[in-house]
C-alpha cells in the first residue's frame, strides 16, 4: 500500500470510528459507576475541588482531562453537564487509540495497521465501552502507548524515548492502579520475548551470537540514565495527578497504600466474583433469549490466535517480527493475569481485547496475502464487515441495555428513564419546579444513579435507610427503594400516590407523588391536547 493511500485510508477510518461511536451517544441510561464518576467530575468543575479517594473511585486523569470538554462545551456545573459532553470524553481516547497505531511505526506494515484500525474502530465490546464514562478507554490508552513506548525504548534507549515512556507510565498509573497488571506483563512480554530470540539465535550462530549477548549487555548499561529519567517522569506525573496538582501532597502515598485494599478486593471479589473463563465466553459466544441475536467474536480471536502464531513462528533479529511476538505476549499474559483475579467486569476485557484486535490485523494481512483471487479477497473481507457491523449495531444500538447483551452488567433499566420522565413532568406541574422538595430514601447501591437525573433539583435529599427519615411530609415527591418503602407506615403512604419503576432487573423503586400534585398533574394531563399520529 502506497504511504499516500495509507494515509487517506487512515483518515477515512478514523471519521468512521468516531462517527459510530458519536452517534446516538445519550441513548443508554446512564449506568451507576457513569454517574458515580461525574458527580466527582462535577465537584471538580464546579468547585475545583479534588481528592484522591484510596478506598474507591480509581485513579484523577478522567475528571482532569475532562475539564477542557466541559469547558469547550459551555458547563461549568455539574447541572450543565450532559452526557454527549461526559461520553464524549471516553469516546476520544477510544479514538486515540486507533491513532496510537501510527506509533508503531516500521514494526507493522501499513497494510496491518490499516486493519487493525478496522477491527478496533468497528469492534463491538470496544465500542460499547468506549461510550461508557468509566477509567477503562482512557486505561487502554495510556496502556497501548506505554507498550509501544516500552518497545522503542528497549530498542533505543534515548532521553527522548525515555520521557515518553514515563509520561505514558505516569498517566497510565494516574488512571487506574491496577495499571500494575500492565506495567509488569509489559515488562514480562519484553524480557520473554528477549529470551525467546536469544535461545533461537543461540542456536544458530553459536559463538557470534555470544557476541552479541556482549554487544547487548553494554546497551543494557548505557540505557542506565535515561531510564532513571523514565522513573523520575513516571514519578512526577504520577505525583502531579495524585496530589491534586500539589494540593494534597498525600495523595501519591495514598495510591501506594490503596493498592492492598485493591488487591483484597480483587481476591474477595464479592457478587463481582466470576470464572477464569468469563471473559472468553463473553467474546466467545453468547445466545440469550428466543429473540436474542447471536453475539460472538469468534472470527476475531481466531484471527488473533492465527496472527500470533505467525508472530511466534517468524520470529528473528528482525525487530519488525520480534515487536509482533512482544504484544503477542503481553496479550496473552495480560489475558491470563486478569481471568486468573476472580474479581470481574467486562469492561476489564478491554485492554487485552485490543492487543488481540491488532494481532487479528496481522493475521487477516496475512490471509489475504494467502488469498491469490482478488475477488475472493473482496468477498473475504466483506463477510467480515458485514459481521462485525451487524454485531456493533446489536450490541450498542438495539441491545443497548438489555441482560441479552453479554456486556451489559448491573445496566440501568430503560424503565428507570420513564421515572425521570415523570419527576420532570412533576415538576411542571409543581408551583416550586425544581425547586420542590425530594426525598431519595434508598441504599447506595439503589440510589445511583439518581443523583444525575435529579442533579438540577436544587433540593433533592438523600438518605440511606427510612429509619433516618421521621416523616415523608412535607415532600411533594419522595422516592423509595422497594425493601425501604416496605418499612413505612400504611397510613402515611395513602398520602402519596404510588408507582413502580425498574432500575436494574430485579431491582424495583417507588416513586410516591403527593397527593395533590397528582391531582394537578392528572389534571393538566387529561386537558392537554391529544399527540397527532
């Protein structure tokens, strides 16, 4: 492929997975970690206010490097917020990712990057969560810079090289500390790899090749300094993004201290406890009910088992050939280090799913170099679209938040939109508007994610359990999770009229409506001119 073609290709993929991942943006409700994560944006923006939390939350670079969308996009509150602005920050850093491919430089041939752009731009899980505002787009960012950057400082140990390899460390850190996971089965993948080709190597020249074993131990030596530059890098980004940008000096320390509570909450796991083989058997193949589709990804793992194969079994002094066999590696010991932890999410899946996606590239140039019929190729490579657009359009448009999805997990309910509907409809009706008073009467884990839908209900009040509330007057609206409404009196809850809502499957909530306002709102929608068809 000519360098000029390459580029246009480029581009033109680049403008597809943007515009698929644009696209619709605000259609899922938002999840409760979503919501959870931009009310700590939105302290920040409003307030400028910021602290790491070592017992939750992860890591500060989403609510910092939320800022400049925010502000380009005319919030400066957290009522201003929406969730186009908040998604839209995810959905770059999915982007980047299919830009970082160009970092790669000689090591992929254009032809591999151009369709592991494809893969990675059209991949369904990788999109479904690129439009999620959670850590874990902006992780396998930073984590695929730092791999690529490892690479080239191991192969150039330079202070430029040097520099970009802790600035991707430090970010990577600052976002989530499991970032470790990465950190050492990069490491590990590197010194694999080396190991590999020395004993390959070893094997065919004999006394040359102890030649250059010498040769590599004095590069080992003069890469010294620079990479204590690359530590100190790491350690001041790392520091700048902990510390608030120096107003919480301890926050760093903390980060440290926090890994033991990750790393107990990791192996206790919880409801969130899952088999080592929970993530394949979401890629691999999933069938919900009568009317659920097929999901699967089978055609892209087998094209990534047949890449790294070729990788393995190419495997020279050519760095080109070697930089294939170390993300082969760090895919698959990234992969088996995170099925081994009994602690799960799907999102987790992302950042070893996108090293598959890259090694499935690699395969698919290959195959098609197999492939001496041109139309044959089309057709190849046409099915293959076709697949993986059908299940993008299943998964993040028709299936968007139902249980048949293997990745929707605890998915706020399509349901649950219909009582936010009718609080705002309320309100209307209300002589106070959003001024009127609510009562949120429900666990944490039932609240959320309320406090978005309700963030410009100037006073909306939260409590935990009904024993904290003596009386549900005088609030106009008063919302229940189903276990606290059980604890109130009868008597008192003939004042409201009562609805049941779903926030989660299996999850109800009570929306209770005084009694007068129902009235009015009964009223005024009875007089309301009937909708044309």
């Amino acid at each position: 492929m000519k360098k000029k073609t390459f580029g246009y290709v480029f581009v033109l993929i680049l403008i597809i997975g943007l515009v698929v991942r644009l696209y619709r943006l605000d259609l899922r409700p938002m999840h409760h970690d979503e919501a959870n994560q931009a009310y700590k944006f939105g302290q920040l923006l409003e307030k400028g206010e910021y602290r790491y939390d070592p017992a939750d939350h992860h890591g500060p670079t989403l609510y910092y490097l939320s800022l400049p969308f925010a502000w380009l996009s005319g919030q400066h509150t957290y009522a201003e917020l929406t969730e186009r602005t908040l998604r839209g920050v995810t959905v770059f850093f999915g982007v980047l990712v299919l830009f970082l491919l160009l970092s790669a430089g000689k090591y992929l041939g254009n032809p591999e990057k151009s369709w592991a752009a494809v893969f990675l731009a059209l991949s369904a899980p990788v999109i479904y969560f690129n439009r999620f505002y959670i850590q874990e787009s902006l992780f396998v960012a930073f984590g695929l810079a730092f791999v690529f950057c490892l690479w080239r400082f191991a192969r150039k140990p330079g202070y430029p090289e040097a520099a970009w390899l802790g600035l991707t460390a430090g970010l990577l850190y600052a976002t989530k500390e499991t970032s470790l996971i990465v950190l050492g089965a990069s490491v590990l993948a590197l010194m694999l790899g080396w190991f590999l080709t020395w004993l390959k190597d070893r094997r065919r020249r004999g006394d040359k090749a102890r030649g250059r074993d010498k040769e590599s131990l004095a590069a080992a030596t003069r890469a010294f300094l620079p990479f204590l530059t690359a530590v100190l890098t790491f350690l001041a980004v790392s520091f700048g993004f902990y510390s608030s940008f120096l107003k919480y000096p301890q926050g760093l320390v903390d980060s440290f201290r926090a890994l033991s509570g990750y790393t107990q909450k990791a192996l206790e796991a919880g409801w969130h406890r899952h088999g080592f083989w929970y993530y394949f058997s979401l890629l691999f193949f999933h069938k919900g009910g009568s009317q659920s589709p097929i999901f699967s990804e089978i055609p892209f793992l087998l094209l990534a088992l047949y890449g790294a194969i070729l990788s393995f079994a190419r495997m020279s002094r050519k760095p080109a050939e070697n930089f294939k066999v170390f993300l082969a590696l760090f895919s698959l010991i990234t992969a088996l280090a995170y099925s081994a932890i009994p602690y799960k999410t799907p999102w987790n899946l992302l950042i070893f799913y996108a090293c598959f996606l890259i090694l499935a590239g690699i395969g698919f140039t290959q195959l098609l170099n197999l492939v001496k019929i041109r139309q044959a190729r089309i057709i190849l490579a046409g099915v293959l679209l076709l697949w993986t657009g059908w299940q993008a359009y299943v998964v993040n448009i028709y299936f968007h938040s139902y249980p048949d999805n293997p990745y929707v997990y605890a998915q706020t309910s399509p349901d649950f939109m219909r009582l936010v509907t009718r609080v705002e409809e309320l309100s209307q009706v209300s002589k106070e508007g959003r001024d009127l008073l609510v009562r949120v009467i429900a666990p944490p884990e039932e609240t959320w994610p309320l406090p978005w839908y309700l963030r410009k209900f100037t006073r909306a009040g939260y409590w935990t359990a009904s024993e904290q509330v003596e009386k549900l007057e005088p609030a106009e609206i008063v919302i229940l999770s189903a276990g606290e409404a059980g604890k109130r009196t009868e008597s008192e809850l003939k004042a409201y009229f009562s609805q049941y809502f779903s926030l989660r499957p299996d999850v109800l909530m009570v929306l209770a409506v005084r009694e007068d306002l129902w009235e009015n709102y009964r009223l005024r929608k009875s007089s309301s001119p009937p909708v044309k068809q």
